[in-house]
C-alpha cells in the first residue's frame, strides 16, 4: 500500500498531536515549577529587604 488512506493520515496527524501535548505537558509543568521557585525566591528576597531596612532605619 504506498498511498496512506485518509483514515491512516488522520490516524498519523492524531497521533503526532498525542506526542506533542504530552511534550507541551510537561514542559508546562516543568515551567510551573521554575514560577514556583522563583516566586518563593523573591518573597524570600523581599523579606530580607524589609529586614534590612528596618535594621538601617535610626
């Protein structure tokens, strides 16, 4: 069979769209993980700004 049918093209296109949300999952949730770190990086810097600050204020 050298042409595909339009059912096995379907079939093909489905089943790249399967890997690809995979692939897009989990990057996403790769990407959720770095928000998280990086929020809880800068409330940490802030906090320790506003330590600082009152340590400086007379």
């Amino acid at each position: 069979m050298t042409n595909p049918t339009t059912v096995d093209q379907i079939a093909d296109r489905v089943e790249h769209l399967l890997l690809r949300h995979e692939e897009l999952q989990k990057t996403n949730a790769l990407l959720h993980q770095q928000v998280l770190a990086l929020s809880h990086e800068r409330d940490l810097l802030k906090s320790k700004l506003a330590a600082a600050r009152r340590v400086s204020t007379p």
